[in-house]
C-alpha cells in the first residue's frame, strides 16, 4: 500500500479522528509549542537514541572490556564487569549512572594493583558517562515542563484504564534468562579459557549477572511509570498527528505539522480494548509486514496523547483508524518514549530519501522485466556465483574463528561443545547458501529445505525483496531469507541488475500479473533435491575434526 503521494501531486490531509474521542477543552501541540520540547533535548553529542544494531554494538563492546579491564588493568572481575556495564548503561539505562559511575571510580581507587596507565583513561570515560547521563535527566525534566504547560493544565481520565497491565513482562523474563545465564558462565568458569586467564571468565559472567539486573530493572521501571500513568488522577493530554514508520513504531507530529516534516519522538506502540480475532489479527499483521518490508510509513493521522511525553516516558494514544468505517484505535505503550534530536531528524531524512530513490529503482526494474517477460511453462532459478562466493567467505570466517581452538587443543570441556555447535550450524547454512533452489509453476513456488521442497501456493505468497545484502521471501506465516554480497555502484556502473533484484524482480511481477506466472507444472526432478544429505555429509566429517583434535589434546 503507497502511502506518500507521487512528485507534484498534493499531499492527503490526515484521517479525522472523531470529536467524540477528544476530550473537552483539548488543546492541540503545535509546531509553536513543540519547538520549546525539542528545544529542552540534551546537547547532541549525548546518546539520546541508538538503533538496535548499535546497542548489540554496545553490548559486544561491553564484552570486550571488561576480559580487557581484567587482563589489563589489573582489576577485580566484578569491579571489570561494572565498569564495562557503564558503556550500555549510558545509552539504555541513564537513571543507574549518576550513582554506578562513582561507585565504579571509587572501586578502581582501591583496587590494589591497578595499572594506572590503564584505569585513568577509564576513570576519564566513566566521567564522561556520568555528565551526559546527568545532562540527559536533566533534559526530562525541562521536556516535562514543556509538555505540561503545552497541555494548558487540561487533564482526562485514560480510556483504557480497566485493561489488565502487561507492560514488563517480557522484559522480566528475559532479565531471569540472562541472569541464569550469568549464573552457569560463573559456576563453570573453570570449565573454559580465554587467554589463559580465569579472571577474564568470571568478567564475563559477573557482565551478565549485571545486564540482567539492568533488564530486570528496566522492567519494574517500565511497569511502574505504566502503573502511574493508570492512576487515579486524569493526565495531561494534547492533539497530535501520527503515524507508523516503516520500522513498525510510531511516530508523532506537531498537530499542524500536515506535512510530516519534523517528527518529535517514536514509541513502540500496542493495540488494547479489542477482542481477539485472529483473522482480523492476521490482515493487520500482513499490512504491517508489507509496510516493513516496503520501507514506506502509513498514512497520517489524527490522535489525541494521553500522558506527559518525555525520554523513556509510557503514554496512551487514541488515533483514528486507517479504514474508514473503523472505529477510533486505543494503544499504550510497548516501549519508552524515544525523541529525535535535529540530527536524528537529518538522518532520517536522508535515509527516506536514499529509500524512495531505491524503490523508484526497483519499479523501473519491475516495470522492465514485466515488459520482456512471456509465459513459460516452468521458471526455475538457483544458487550462483555470488552465493557461492558468500559461502567462502562463510567458511573462511568461521575456520578463522575455530583455528585458535584447532591450532592450541588445550581448552576445557566446553570449547569443543561450543565448536561442534558452531560447526552443524555453519554446515546448515553453507548448504543453504550455496545449494538453494526455487521453483515456479502454475500452482506456485517450490523452496527446497532439509526434508525436500516446499509448495508455497500463489495466493500464500507475499513479498520478495532484496534489501542490503539479503534477499527476503515472505509468505503466508512463514519467510525465507539468503544474503550475498552486494555492491549496488558496481552493479549500476556494470547496467547489470544484482542477482537477487533480477529474481525479487521476476517473482513481484508473476505475483501481480498472473498472465505472466508459469503454464506447466514442475516435476518433482525439477524441485531441488533434500538438503539434509549433504548437510548431515558437512556435520559429519566436522564433527569427526573436532573428536580427532579433543582425542589428541587429552593425551
């Protein structure tokens, strides 16, 4: 579904969302009044907001330094693990760090031995932690002055006030699985090495044990100001436009920002006061999958913001509904308030930018395939150079990953555990990289799998998309997905299409036109062979590499 009107063609004005839904008196946030809440954000070198790939980043950074703090510095693993924390801490979880961060730089004080080359860098970095973590709570608090004077002090009852509160829940169970996690690295620090140095596993764990307590607070934290928000007494509440982004949050606009120029925040947002219906449930998960998978945000809409908006704030939002008999949607939220300093705003601009020009691409491709493309009666495409070329590169990563194990064979009794799991995993989608059939017929398309094809019938399939390295099958309940190199310059100076926008192509165009699908049937030859043959083949002989090496270092 296009939501954004082509070049020259006027834009669409918001859905209307009934008088009956806004309360009496509410006022709307304009651009004038949303200028002071953009204005209470931090400087722009503090972390405000990081996408997810950035805070696994974060995570693995964390990793790294506290083995480093403990091999290098000199400290104490615990007191490693603490201070490393501090690198994830300043992004997910400021309200710890004004207290955690003196801590951290008393116990470095004390710890006898501490190589201080090492630990006054870290002293300085945990400094700089504690003022943009105070720098970024200080900016709630002018956001919620901001937001309050803009309600005008008008205030109302939230309308789903009787729902059952869920807000957490994940969160806390991932804080228990985390936390066990950290409990077994502990207990078994003995069982596996890192450069030879038990202090560097005890890190790790104690690093765990830590980002769980950090989950597990995140989650009474967020179930607290959800609580809150359900109070007794009416909140705040303001008019504002909404709409969904192409990540599957929701963005909010000024009320007479009708053009979308200058979103104010995102938040994660879930549907409440509606029976279950799973075929209604199943509509709105393929729009929203078609959404995603189009990069395209929906359409602008009217909704009234119960709840005082600030960083990591819990809100209620009553908007109107995409359809036009449907009533008026209830959601809170799933997740924390999250703004857009100007430079987020910036990037976002010129990632939706560089995305129409990538769709305006992929038409043209359509469009050009289309137009040459006859029926036939069986259409059959399959793994090529640059899968295979990613295969290599598969191996090569995780040999060079393995080899130290292989090369020394003197680690514990967990290391060549972890590296037969590595290896039947590896052996899995090798196979699948490099050995990967599809095929096309009247009935629909074949994938063949470990146990042997599977019929996606035509009126199940979706989408087929090449985005960045990957190319992404989508069909009902189900999805498939390879990755190989691309380099999209090479590609339009060569005039040639990638592979995979060659086949995303071909199928997109067989989906919408049925004249141009397949006429025959496909035979079972045809199909692709099972590919569990040759990954049981693969698992094998790796796991006869690993027993020869593990039999030879316990002599």
């Amino acid at each position: 579904m296009r939501t954004n009107p082509a070049p020259g063609l006027p834009r669409p004005l918001p859905l209307p969302l009934p008088a009956t839904s806004i309360p009496d008196g509410c006022r709307p946030w304009t651009l004038d009044l949303t200028s002071r809440w953009t204005q209470a954000l931090p400087p722009r070198w503090v972390p405000v907001r990081w996408r997810a790939l950035y805070v696994s980043g974060a995570v693995a950074v964390a990793v790294l330094a506290a083995g480093a703090l403990t091999l290098y510095a000199g400290l104490w693993p615990w007191v490693a693990a603490l201070v490393a924390g501090h690198v994830v801490w300043v992004v997910v979880r400021p309200e710890a760090v004004p207290f955690s961060a003196p801590v951290a730089v008393a116990l470095i004080l004390v710890t006898p031995g501490a190589r201080w080359e090492v630990a006054l860098p870290v002293v300085a970095g945990l400094a700089f932690g504690w003022v943009a973590a105070c720098l970024r709570l200080a900016a709630r608090r002018r956001q919620r002055e901001a937001a309050v004077a803009a309600a005008g002090g008008l205030a109302a009852a939230l309308p789903d006030r009787e729902t059952p509160l869920k807000r957490g829940a994940f969160l806390a169970g991932l804080g228990l699985v985390l936390g066990a996690g950290g409990a077994v690295l502990l207990a078994t620090a003995d069982h596996w090495t890192v450069a030879g140095d038990r202090g560097a596993e005890l890190s790790f764990g104690w690093l765990m044990v830590l980002l769980a307590l950090s989950v597990l607070a995140s989650a009474a934290l967020a179930r607290r100001r959800a609580a809150a928000l359900r109070g007794a007494a009416p909140v705040p509440v303001l008019r504002v436009l909404v709409r969904e982004n192409g990540d599957g949050d929701t963005e909010i606009f000024a009320a007479d920002d009708v053009t979308a120029r200058r979103p104010l925040f995102t938040v994660a947002l879930m549907r409440v006061g509606r029976e279950p219906d799973d075929e209604t449930d199943e509509e709105e998960l393929e729009k929203l999958f078609d959404r995603m998978a189009a990069d395209e945000p929906g359409p602008l809409r009217e909704a009234v913001l119960y709840g005082t908006p600030y960083d990591g704030a819990e809100t209620v939002l009553v908007s109107a509904a995409e359809g036009t008999d449907e009533p008026p949607v209830v959601e809170r939220s799933a997740g924390p308030v999250r703004p857009l300093p100007e430079a987020g705003v910036r990037r976002l601009a010129v990632d939706r930018e560089r995305t129409r020009a990538h769709g305006r691409r992929e038409q043209e491709l359509r469009d050009s395939v289309a137009g040459a493309m006859t029926a036939v009666p069986v259409r059959r495409w399959r793994a090529g150079g640059v899968d295979w070329l990613a295969s290599v590169f598969m191996a090569q990563w995780g040999l060079w990953v393995c080899w130290g194990w292989f090369a020394e064979a003197d680690g514990g009794f967990w290391d060549p555990v972890l590296i037969e799991v590595l290896g039947v995993f590896g052996a899995y989608r090798l196979v699948v990289k490099s050995c990967w059939r599809l095929t096309a017929d009247r009935t629909g398309l074949w994938l063949n799998g470990l146990r042997g094809p599977r019929h996606i019938p035509w009126d199940d399939f979706r989408t087929a998309r090449r985005k960045s390295f990957q190319l992404k099958l989508r069909w009902r309940d189900d999805s498939w997905a390879v990755s190989a190199p691309y380099w999209g310059r090479v590609q339009r100076i060569l005039g040639r299409p990638h592979p995979y926008d060659a086949l995303a192509a071909e199928l997109t165009a067989m989906h919408s036109d049925p004249l141009l699908r397949p006429t025959g049937e496909s035979e079972a030859r045809e199909r692709g062979r099972p590919l569990c043959p040759l990954t049981a083949a693969l698992a094998v002989a790796w796991t006869t590499a690993v027993i020869w090496v593990w039999a030879g270092a316990a002599r």
